[in-house]
C-alpha cells in the first residue's frame, strides 16, 4: 500500500516491524496473522496522534529460494519478483494493511548497506574465517546442533531430515556477547516478550554461545561477502539488516535518526533466537542502538501441526475473507487467539464469533440504532433530554451516567492493553464489553416502548436515550477502527460524523470518552448491513 506517515529531522517515529517473509511460496494465514496484528498496533498508535512507520517486507536470498526457483524453471529472482508482485503484495492490500514501506533483500538499497555493515565488522576483528562441517536444515537456513534435532534427524520445525554440510565459512564472534547479552536482558526485563519466549532466550544464552557461521560458499544466491566474493552472507545475517536499511542505515541519517531504534519487532516464535540474540549482538558489534521490544508470536495450528505450506496446513486467506469479509477476518485472529500463545484455526469458532460478537452484538446494534433515530426522529439525531418541542431540557439520568463511565473504563483498558501490552485480545474484549453494555442499556430502557408516550416528558426521554445509543457507537467506530476500518468508516458514515468531527482517521483515543462529542443535528442514516448472514460454504 502507499505510505500513510512520514518523519522528518526532530520527529521519532514509533517503529514496528514484521519479519520480512520468506518468498519460496505464497503467503498463508500465520504471515498474515503477524502482518495484521502490526497494522492493528500502528493504526492505533496513529489515533494516539504519534508518528508512526510501519514496515514489512519479504526475504528472498538463500538456499531454499534458489532451489525452489530451479524447481519452476526460472532464475530466483525471477521467482522472488513473481511472488512478491503476485502474490504478497495484494494480499496486503486485500487485507487493508497499511505499510508505511515494503522492503525487498534484493533491492539496492538492501544489499549495498548489508555489505557495508559486514565490512565494518570485519574490519573491526569481529569476523574471522574457519571452517564448518555439521547438520543443516535447508527450510529454516540454519546449521542445527545435534540436540536440537529430532529422532532420525529431523528438524523439530519442519519434520525433514536435514542435510550434513561442510564448507569453508566466515565466522561472527558470537561467543563473546553472552555476557553483554544477559546484562543487556537484565536491564531491560521488557525487551524479549511474552514471558515463556523471554525464559527461553535466557537458558539458551546462558547455556553458551558459538561463534556464528554468516558466510556460504556451496551456492551464490546471496549478496556478495565484499572482501571474498566466493562467499554469499548468510541469509540470516543479510535478512535482520532490513530493518535498518529500510530506515536509511547508511544511505539517510536524517531518517535514520528519526526512526532507529525500532520500537516493535513482531516475529513468530521459530525465529526469536536470530532476533534476540544474533541481531543485538549484531548492533552491539557495530555500535547501534538494541530495539525496544522483541515480541514472539504463537503458532497458528492445523490439526496439531504449525501452519506451514511445507506441511500441506497452509491455508489461503482469501479462502476466509471471500466467506467472511475482510474486517472479520481481521478481527477473528486477534480476538480469539492471545497474541503471544499457540492458537488453532476453526472455521466453526470463527462462524460462532461472527454471528454472535460481531453480527448480533455489534451490527444489529448500529442497525438498530440507526433504524429508531430514522423512524423517531426522521434521521436526524435528537438531543439529549430534549422532546424536540418542550423548551427545557431533561437531565440524563444514573443509566446514561453509567454508559459514559462504561466507555471511559473501555476506552483506558483497551489503550494499555493494545497500545502497550500487544494485548489485542484482551483490548478488544474491553470493546466489545461496552458494546454488550450498551445492548443492555437499549433492552432496558426499552425505547420502542417509551416511544408511545407522547408526552414532552416521554419524547425527552426517548431523544436521550437514543442520543445516548448513538453517541456510544461514535466511541466503537474510533475504537474498533484500527482492527476493521471498512466497517468503522460506514458505521462513521452511517452516524453523519464526518460533517461535524471529521473524517475517522483523524480521531484520537485522547478524545473517545470524551461524552456528548457528536453533536444533536447530525443526519444518522441506516446504511448497509455491516455483517450480513453467512451463506453456507458446502452449499
């Protein structure tokens, strides 16, 4: 997608990052489950009114490329810019992600830093050349430990045998950073989460390191070592590097320093040790600022197993999003799935959530909302405590009070638990707590009845409730906007907002549980059913 922020000398930018993903196939439900959950992160960070660059990508050097590309008779980069243009890059769009950037490892602006980078390390003593001989698995680009592997040697990621290598490498001097690491742990208990991926980092760093191997020699689907051009860097050292030379790392300070350090990096949890222990050794090394936060994702689960395409468990989002909509999809994953933990897929989870959560309790909530302002008040949103023909005005009472400390309880939570925690969801089950409360409120106070009396006192009456209602959904559309803004926008639509507040993008979190900010006047107009009836996928 086009940019959405910028920065500029004097500005930091709140920075978070994906993995940049590997393109030997096309994407499935696990990298989009990451991608969206840092789209979710930074659009709300956008309502906070911070600057914000958001920054995905793909990884496309190494040997698991190349033979896939040999595999489908064309050259790796010819596969690489098929699969990125084909098949990453509008799923990202369909998904409504708004990456501020897109970074390719075989771009220019890629690889010329990453080998500055490595020369500045060799220069510096922390490269030296040896030699390597042990069992390598080809799908995660990594030489394996013998414990590390399963009975028969297998990969325990993958479940494939691995491959024994011997080849002449270029070593990173890994081993001396284990003391720096643990310090560096020590004194920032926040950077590696959730608490399980933290604990792991540590036993593993604490056990030992060894010298990294960051050269190859069998292949050359790489970028070029500068000092030895028989050598290609590993794609592990070349792929973290990203996140810097996306941001101007050698090439434009002013952005640079605007933007480093990144203040999120999202991975999946099979590839926490190369983000933190490889990576902050890596910048020690050459003198650059560590990141604020490494946070690892669970897996998605298919019948048990990682959902991967080389264990046939991948499943296609597009498969998800034609039945249920994209903002569903969107909102599904995070919902039901505790960022940080193992989550299994189900079509019949994700058929219950729809009805219930998101049809029944908030799409006939806006709809009926809607349907009363119109039948009542002929569209036109009736201010509270006022019966439209009485001069004085009746005060709203204990039940309206609640529903603004309701919202004002909602809207806290969910910023801490979204904003900062990477609570997704935990934030949105604040969300749509108000949202069950004010479905509540409208079953109690029962406006379809209150409608008959006729009254001044009886139409002031009905005219706050309903101005209550739909001042309660101004707050959901702005809160619920970062995790499905198609709806929220014809939900802000709907409410005749845009004329008087402004376009939605433009609301802050500062301002939601601020009450009464929708003013009486504005035209509410039942629009399209925000989650239509699923039809049924076997018909």
């Amino acid at each position: 997608m086009a940019a959405t922020g910028s920065t500029t000398a004097g500005e930091s930018a709140f920075y978070v990052t994906t993995p940049i993903y590997y393109v030997n196939d096309a994407p499935h439900l696990g990298h989009a489950y990451t991608t969206v959950a840092g789209d979710v992160l930074t659009r709300w960070h956008r309502q906070r009114g911070e600057k914000v660059w958001y920054l995905t990508g793909t990884d496309e050097h190494g040997q698991k490329i190349m033979r896939t590309a040999e595999a489908n008779g064309v050259t790796p980069q010819q596969w690489c810019d098929k699969l990125v243009e084909e098949a990453w890059k509008p799923l990202w769009s369909h998904l409504s992600i708004a990456n501020d950037d897109f970074i390719r490892t075989t771009e220019p602006r890629h690889t010329k830093r990453v080998q500055e980078f490595v020369q500045d390390l060799y220069d510096k003593g922390e490269i030296y050349r040896g030699g390597y001989e042990g069992p390598y698995c080809v799908g995660c680009e990594e030489y394996k430990s013998p414990g590390d592997l399963l009975e028969g040697d297998l990969c325990p990621v993958h479940k494939r045998q691995v491959e024994w290598l011997k080849e002449e490498n270029y070593f990173f001097r890994l081993s001396d950073y284990g003391p720096r690491l643990l310090e560096f742990y020590e004194s920032n208990p926040d950077f590696i989460q959730p608490a399980s991926a933290r604990n792991e980092v540590l036993q593993f760093v604490r056990q030992g390191l060894q010298d990294l191997s960051i050269s190859r020699s069998t292949f050359d689907w790489g970028i070029p070592i500068p000092w030895d051009p028989k050598h290609v860097i590993y794609v592990w050292i070349d792929a973290l590097l990203n996140y810097a030379t996306a941001v101007g790392y050698g090439s434009d300070q002013i952005k640079f320093d605007a933007t480093w350090p990144a203040n999120v990096h999202l991975v999946g949890k099979d590839i926490l040790r190369f983000h933190a222990v490889i990576w902050p050794a890596m910048l020690m090394a050459n003198g650059l600022p560590l990141p604020g936060r490494v946070f690892a994702n669970g897996w998605l689960m298919v019948g048990g197993e990682k959902m991967s395409k080389s264990n046939l468990t991948g499943i296609s989002p597009r498969q998800l999003t034609d039945h249920f909509g994209v903002d569903a999809y969107r909102y599904y994953f995070l919902r039901a799935i505790p960022f940080g933990q193992d989550g299994s897929f189900s079509w019949e989870d994700f058929s219950a959530r729809y009805t219930s959560e998101l049809a029944n309790d908030f799409g006939n909530l806006a709809s009926r909302v809607a349907a009363m302002v119109g039948k009542y008040f002929d569209g036109v949103l009736p201010e509270a405590g006022n019966s439209g023909t009485a001069p004085e005005a009746v005060a709203s009472g204990p039940a309206e009070q609640a529903i603004a400390d309701g919202l004002a309880e909602a809207t806290a939570r969910a910023d801490t638990l979204i904003g900062d925690n990477l609570d997704f969801a935990g934030g949105i089950a604040a969300i749509f707590d108000f949202v069950k409360q004010v479905n509540g409120y409208l079953t109690e106070q029962a406006p379809w009845k209150v409608a008959k009396d006729e009254s001044p006192e009886g139409r002031a009456r009905l005219a706050t409730i309903l101005y209550t209602a739909a001042e309660s959904l101004r707050a959901i559309a702005v809160l619920l906007n970062p995790v499905m803004p198609a709806t929220c926008a014809k939900l802000w639509a709907s409410l005749g907002a845009e004329p008087h507040l402004g376009p939605l993008a433009d609301q802050r979190v500062a301002d939601v549980a601020r009450w009464g900010r929708l003013p009486a006047g504005a035209h509410v107009t039942k629009g399209e059913i925000l989650f239509p009836r699923l039809n049924d996928p076997k018909s």
